[in-house]
C-alpha cells in the first residue's frame, strides 16, 4: 500500500468532525433517532484502512456531504446539502412489498433489529465522471432479503424512494418522474458487496446523502445506488428504473461501471477522483471485476449497459 | 472614477426626467470602463477562488461550467444590445457590443482552456476523440472556431479595410454561434433543462423580432 499518510484523514481528525457535526449540525437528527448504533463503529483504524486498495484515499467528511446527486432536493451539486434541512427522515417505515411470504410495512428500528452494523470502504463512481471513496456503515442487503422470504418468483427487486415534495424542494418540479425508482437482478441484490447503509465516518447519513438508509452498490454507477428508500418491491420481470426510463438509450438497466461503454454524450474511460488533480483510468467494475464479473459471464456488456 | 459614474447617473435621470430620454454616446464612453470592470472582475474572482481552493468540491468542474456559462449569456448579451439599440433612444448601446462580444470570446477561450489544461491535462489524443465523437463537445468547439474570425476583425481598421458590407456579413455568424452554443449548454444538460430552454426562448425572441423589423420597414 502507497498511500501517504497525509492523504488519509488522520482518525483524530475525523473523530473530532464526529463531535462537531454532533454538537451543531446535526445535533437534533442523531438525538431523536435515539439508536446511535444506526452508525456504530465495528472497526479500529487499522481495519479501517485496510480496506483501501493502493491509490485510494478516503475523501473527507466534507466532500462527501456537500457534492451530492440527490435530484430530490434539486439538481445543483450544493442543492441537496443547502436544500434537505426540512426532510425529516425520523420515523420511517419501509413496504415490503411483491413475491414475498410476509408482505408488510415496518419500522426501520424492526428491520434494524439483531443487525450487525459493519464497516465497508467503497468507492463510488459517478456516470459523470467523477468518484469519491467513502467509508460507509451498513449491512449486506442480503441479510434483509432473507429475513423476507422472497418466492421463487422474485427474479428481481425494485426500490423507491420516498416522495415528500413538501420537504423535498426538488421534487415540486417534474425534473424527473417521481417518486425515483432503482433495481437490481435478485443475484445481485444478494451479493455480499450489495449493502443497506444507515451512515458514513461513523455517524447517521446526513439528508444530503440518503437519510434514514439507502442502497450501496459499488460496482455500478451512482445513480443505481437509490437514497430514502421507503418501498421494498419482489417482482418477476425487469422492473422500471427512473433514469433508464427517461432516457433508456443513455442509461441502462444495468449501467455497470465499464470504461469501455461511453455514455453516448462523455468518454467513461476516465474519472477525476474529487480532490485529485488529474483524471485516473477508470476500472472495470470498479475495480470489483473479480468479486462480481460472474454473473455477468456470457452477457454482451454492450448490448447490457 | 466612482464619482464620474454618480455624475453619469445623475445627468442621466435630469435627462429623463426633464425632457430626452436618449442615452448619449457621452454617456455611454463615462459607462464603459465600468462595465468593462464588471465584465473582467468574474474570471479575476473565479481564478483567484480557484488558487485559494474555495471553488468546491469540485473545483475544476464548477470553473468550468462558470466560465461556460458567463460566455454564452454574454454571446446572448450582445445580440440583445444590438436589438435594443435599434431603438432611437438606445442607440449609443452600438458602442458596447464589440467590448461585450470581445469579453464573450475571452470567456470562451478560459472556457476552453480549463477544458484543454485542467480537466484534460493536455491529453490531445483523448481530446481530438471527444471532440469528433461526443455531439455537444463538436458543437461547443465549432462555436468556438465560430467565434474566431468575429474576434479577429473586430478593430475599427478591419472595417475599413473589409468595407462594411463584407465586416457586417463575417458578423452574421453570430447568428449561428447563438443557437450552436446554447445547444451544447443544452446537450451537457442530464435532466433540467430549465436554463437552456430560457436561452433559446430569448434567442428565438431576438430573431423574430430583426424578422419582424425588417419586414415591417419594407
């Protein structure tokens, strides 16, 4: 590993921002959730950064809370950390919903409940152009899955995010169809890299970056990996996902992070690390084509993307 | 210089307000060299926002889209001027639309500079790719290209020497460039295209309003 050590946001640094962000900003979102285990701590430094590859560096708290896609509270970079202060993302309850043996609403506490919280450095790779990595804290999607008992049926799952255009400044204007939808192939909805996230640096996710929990899905591109997530669907054919519907000829289902498939209007050959000069090549995957490249065996990438 | 521009407005609304509303070259040549200022402080305060890295998270990237920005309304800008000062009163607004079209080509240049530097690091082999290949890229580089022959015959000599006629058609490319520049704003747009749209709106207005002129004045 060759990453200086000044790259990396020192612990100290980062423990202090915790108490910060604690005593100020966001001091009412973490009190009223009462369940500060939303975004507990399972790993050491150490650990933690054991789970950078070389040439990755964690971005900081900072980047990663105010240069958000989050259409929902509007389309700026800024918007989402400027615009979401009245999205209130306590109580929430999510519908599970579709081919599964209990179809029922409920709380996030419930779906919380017995959750190992774990600690998962990935990096994200945006469809524009440009990636972070950040150090998140969820769970597996699958340990979910399982708890509902989907059929045999469920070939694939759809999300969605919560539709609040009262809190949600974005969504007063038809930008996009909303309320926002995402999906995934049921194998990859179950694969072990797929998570749930409830935080990011240790604390409970910020409105800005999906608050109360979202989906995680490293080797694809950002937008795959849907915010808010009030609605749990088991379904039996591919189902609708909100940018692949707008403009299916730019955006496919799939929209896994390949640099050989341009995005018909920019290159996706390269990316710029946010807060690094220079582009980097970007990689198949995302760099996770050994942990993933299986189940897409056979499957033409560029007829797929 | 602030007192000459007190001055400046002073006389200017005694004027209207007693008798002739016309906006005088005399006063149009006090005007200028603040909107000259007004015009240069944007790049001077993005470059130095950029060298203290107060320009987010994304530095380059918003630099980028600034620069792009500003150049286009400018581009808008001195078509706008131009149908104004067909109006009688507004007519020394002639006097400003080559320091507005100059400033739209020095934004244009930055523009594509931070395109070319920073964001590609000189990478001439990647660039040429994305210019032929990528529709808003061409767009915004044959605007450019455009733009070129305008800025170059822009002094009072290369009037004279080109002879109106042939200076004044060599400027009806901005006719194009308006459209072509604002399509590549449109292109890059992923889903609001709000800001485009109003570009075109006023663009489309101007020209049906020259369309209009002169068939009304035959």
């Amino acid at each position: 590993m060759k990453i200086l050590s000044s790259e990396i946001t020192p612990y100290k640094a980062y423990l202090n921002r915790r108490t910060f962000i604690k005593g100020t900003l966001a001091s009412s979102l973490i009190t009223s959730f009462g369940t500060p285990s939303l975004a507990h701590h399972e790993l050491g430094n150490d650990d933690f950064l054991n789970q950078l590859e070389e040439n990755d560096s964690l971005n900081t708290y900072d980047e990663i809370t105010n240069y958000n896609n989050f259409y929902e509270f509007g389309t700026g970079k800024t918007d989402p950390a400027e615009h979401s202060h009245d999205f209130k993302p306590i109580p929430w309850s999510v519908s599970v919903e579709g081919l599964v043996k209990n179809p029922a609403t409920y709380y996030l506490e419930d779906i919380l409940k017995g959750i190992t919280l774990e600690d998962r450095v990935y990096r994200l790779r945006c469809v524009e152009g440009w990636s972070m990595v950040i150090p998140w804290q969820g769970f597996s999607l699958s340990l979910l899955i399982n708890k509902f008992e989907p059929s045999s049926n469920a070939k694939y799952v759809q999300f969605e995010t919560i539709f609040r255009p009262e809190e949600m400044p974005g969504q007063r204007r038809n930008v996009l169809p909303w309320p926002y939808v995402e999906g995934l192939r049921m194998d990859e909805a179950m694969h072990p890299l797929t998570i749930l996230s409830t935080g990011l640096y240790g604390h409970s996710l910020l409105n800005q970056n999906g608050a109360p929990f979202r989906l995680v899905v490293p080797w694809k591109y950002g937008f795959k990996s849907i915010k808010s997530i009030v609605k749990i669907r088991f379904v039996e054919k591919e189902p609708q996902a909100t940018w692949s519907f707008v403009n299916p000829r730019e955006y496919g289902f799939y929209s896994n992070v390949n640099p050989e498939v341009d995005h018909p209007r920019w290159s996706q050959a390269s990316e710029r690390r946010i807060g690094k000069f220079s582009r980097r090549s970007t990689l198949m995957f995302n760099g996770y084509e050994k942990q993933v490249s299986y189940m897409y065996k056979g499957m033409d990438l560029k007829k797929y993307y | 210089m602030k007192s000459k521009l007190v001055i400046c407005i002073k006389e200017w609304i005694l004027k209207n307000t007693i008798k002739d509303m016309t906006l005088s070259t005399k006063m149009m040549s006090r005007i200028k060299p603040f909107i000259f200022i007004l015009l240069l402080l944007p790049s001077l305060l993005w470059i130095y926002k950029l060298s203290i890295n107060n320009l987010g998270v994304n530095p380059i990237e918003k630099l980028m889209h600034n620069l792009g920005e500003l150049a286009l309304q400018l581009i808008i800008a001195t078509l706008l001027v131009s149908s104004l000062a067909q109006l009688k009163y507004l007519r020394a607004l002639q006097n400003l639309r080559r320091m507005i079209g100059l400033f739209a080509f020095y934004y244009v240049l930055l523009h594509l500079a931070t395109y070319i530097v920073l964001d590609h690091y000189f990478n001439w082999e990647f660039l040429l790719k994305d210019v032929l290949k990528r529709p808003f890229i061409s767009l915004g580089f044959i605007s450019f290209l455009l733009l070129i022959p305008l800025a170059l015959t822009s002094t009072k000599a290369m009037v004279k020497k080109l002879t109106y006629k042939v200076w004044k058609d060599i400027h009806k490319l901005i006719y194009i460039i308006a459209p072509l520049a604002t399509m590549h704003f449109f292109l890059l747009t992923k889903a609001d295209k709000k800001e485009p749209m109003i570009y075109l709106l006023i663009i489309f207005i101007l020209y049906a309003w020259r369309i209009f002129i002169k068939v009304f004045k035959h």
